[in-house]
C-alpha cells in the first residue's frame, strides 16, 4: 500500500466550475423571474442548454411547443454589453446587458411575445 497517494475531491477550481454555469445569483434571479411569470400563466415549462461558449435558460409557454427566449450568459463576451442576453430561439438577440438583474428588470415580457 502506498502511503503518499491522495484522494482528489472537486479537484475544479472555484473561479473555473462557475464559468460554467450561471452563478447562484443569477440563477435566483432567473428563477425569481419565472415563478413571477408562471403564476400569470406566460410561461409554462423552462430548459437548460450548457456549452463552453454559453449558459441558456430556456422558456417555453407551453412544454409542446417551441421555445419562446433564451436568457443566456456568455462566458467570454466580445463586449461587456454582451455578457448577458435575451434572444428568440433563432439567436437573434433581443436585448443585452452588462448586469442580469437590469436586463431582466427592464424587459416588458409581454411586449416580447408579439
């Protein structure tokens, strides 16, 4: 038995697994978000799309159908404006945003839907 082998936990760095997905506040924003608009029945359903470029949360109006947006966090944005985005499912960006918290804020969800 080797007494100099060491088991490795979570050997990821903190700063490094968060790039990667939205951080907790941000994910409790987005959440916050969606429990607003299921209770006035806009939206229905809600997915998770993870790449090395981009974190998606997905939002359906009804589970059938096609997505509505995407509220997606990009890991390393061209510009800083960039780093946060609403688009259709097409990609075509919606708005953006530096900070979360104001894009989502100041959206008018419903005027989106059109």
């Amino acid at each position: 038995m080797n007494k100099n082998l060491k088991l490795v936990v979570n050997n990821i760095s903190k700063d490094e697994n968060e790039r990667y997905f939205f951080e907790k506040k941000e994910l409790k924003v987005i959440l916050d978000l969606y429990a607003k608009m299921v209770s006035e029945g806009s939206w229905k359903d809600y997915g998770l799309s993870i790449s090395s470029k981009q974190i998606s949360f997905i939002v359906f109006k009804h589970t059938a159908e096609n997505a509505m947006y995407k509220i997606c966090k990009n890991f390393k944005p061209s510009n800083k404006n960039l780093r946060y985005l609403i688009t259709d499912i097409n990609g075509k960006i919606l708005k953006n945003s530096f900070e979360l918290k104001n894009l989502l804020k100041n959206t008018d969800w419903k005027r989106l839907q059109r």
